[in-house]
C-alpha cells in the first residue's frame, strides 16, 4: 500500500481522514496473517499501527468530533492486549539465536525448563490475542472508525488549511518529555525507563505520518528518536529477561547459568553506555531548543 500524499492546501481533517484511512486498511489487511501465526512480523506491524492509529486520534483530538468507541485509551488498551505475544516472541529470539548457541551444554540443558515454560506462555498469550481480535468490542471499534472515516465529523479546527497548523500539532508531540525522569535515572529505574520510551515512541509516530506523507521532512529527527527508543527497548527486554529468570527458575540463575548471567550483565552495561552516549546531547539547552523551534515552525534546523 502506497503512503497518503496529501495535496498542499489539505485541510486538517481531510488530512486526518486520509492518514487514519490508510492506517485502518493497514490493519484490515493484517489481521488473516496475525491469526495464522506462521511469522512474527505481521503481528509487530498490527501492533505498530495500533500504535500510529492512537497517535493520531490523540494528536488530533481537537480536529475531529469522535464517537465514543474511537478513543486513544481503547485504542491503546487494545494495543496492550496484543503486547505480551510480541513481547514474548522477542524475548524467545534473543534467547534462541542470541545467546543459546554461546552457552556450554551444561547452561544449555539447564535453560530448558525456562524455554518451555516461555512457550507455555505465549501460546496462552496468543489464545487471548485471538480472542480479542475476533471480539465484539475490537469489531466495533474498527467499524466505528470506519464510519467514521467514511463521513468524518469535524470541528471548526477541521476546517484549517493543515499547514497554518502544523507548530500546534507538532509542539504539543514534545510537553514535558524532557522534564521526564527517565532521562537522568540509572539503568535500574525500570519504570521510569519505559515511561520515556513510551513518550519517544509517540513523538516519533507523530512526526513519522506527518514525514511519510510529505506535509514535513524529519529523516534525521526520526533516526535519533528511534535510536533512543530501540536502545531503552534493549534495557527493557534484559531487565525484563533478568528478573524473569530470578522469578521463574527453581535455582539461582547467577550460579546455574554463570556464562549467560555473565552475558547479560554485559549486555546491559553495554546499552547502558550507548543510551548515555545517544541520550547525553538532549542536555544541551541549545539542543532542545532546536527542536522545539524546528517543531513550532520557528527554524529550518
């Protein structure tokens, strides 16, 4: 499926009608390969267009008059149902082709009970995932939107020629992000690592429509925002292998796998360093500056 390539003059809501269009047909178009489950991929792009979908019913908000089933929080609630599936299809990858082949025999055989026991538990997740896929409340929601797309409801805002708008739609992207915690805690603070990468992912699927569609140009932008995001999501998936490996095997993972233990401190060292090296120039006052005056329309930079 081509990209939505608005004209220049596009208003508003006919923008945000042809970017949730082409969102909506992606995720049609998805949904037979998910059930099959022969690939991991079809399930990560559902999951990413979930996620633009929200970003776009949440970035413009203000633009459309919304039923009340078409909301970010479903939405995004929906997008949480399908997250332990892929979660869990990452975590067993890492595993199986990252990490098994380096293990001695000995490691080898005492991570199998952990192996089956992922198995286990994404086949329960894929159940669920099934389950929501093909429920009422998920056929609703895309029915809604689809009417919704058909004939959509604007309000005075919807009218505006897109362009005249664009530092609002894009600054709002950024509010606090940078007062988050996230950016100056150690690699320990799990949570208030992932509350950033969940805010440099929305960022990103909001300026990346906006990209893809020719409205803005931010390559460069977008490449550094998700170079943040993938290295906080490496720190999450080994915290999360970390304490999965405490909480699930009947001994002590530091003395019955001391290599693959050993690995993983590494690892995490290792994306610790790089999320520094990635995160330390967004200190910079004049760096921040940039972006929001790039974003508000301000400058070129």
């Amino acid at each position: 499926m081509g990209s939505f390539r608005p004209d220049p003059g596009i208003t508003c809501l006919a923008y945000l009608q042809g970017a949730m269009g082409q969102s909506l047909r992606r995720i049609v178009a998805l949904q037979a390969d998910v059930l099959a489950d022969q690939d991991p991929e079809p399930l990560h792009q559902l999951r990413v267009q979930l996620r633009q979908l929200k970003t776009l019913r949440l970035q413009f908000s203000a633009v459309g008059v919304w039923p009340e089933e078409v909301s970010s929080a479903r939405i995004a609630k929906l997008g949480r149902r399908l997250g332990l599936t892929r979660d869990l299809d990452v975590l067993r990858q890492r595993i199986e082709t990252g990490w098994l082949p380096l293990l001695p025999g000995p490691e080898a055989s005492a991570l199998k009970p952990f192996r089956k026991q992922l198995k286990r538990e994404r086949r329960l997740a894929f159940a669920e995932l099934t389950e929501t896929l093909r429920s009422q409340r998920y056929l609703k929601l895309l029915a809604r939107l689809q009417a919704w797309i058909k004939q959509p409801q604007g309000s005075a805002l919807g009218d505006q020629p897109l362009r005249d708008w664009l530092p609002e739609l894009q600054g709002q992207l950024l509010g606090d992000l940078f007062l988050l915690p996230g950016w100056t805690e150690a690699p320990t603070a799990a949570a208030a690592l992932h509350q950033l990468r969940k805010r440099l992912k929305t960022c990103r699927y909001g300026l990346a429509h906006l990209h893809r569609s020719g409205v803005a140009d931010h390559g460069s932008l977008l490449a550094q925002l998700k170079a943040l995001q993938d290295c906080l999501g490496d720190l999450n998936d080994l915290a999360v292998l970390r304490e999965a490996l405490h909480s699930s095997l009947d001994l002590n993972p530091k003395k019955a796998l001391p290599l693959f233990w050993d690995q993983l401190r590494v690892a995490q060292d290792q994306a610790w360093l790089r999320w520094l090296e990635l995160s330390s120039p967004w200190s910079s006052k004049e760096q921040r500056l940039r972006l929001h005056g790039r974003l508000l329309g301000l400058t070129d930079a």
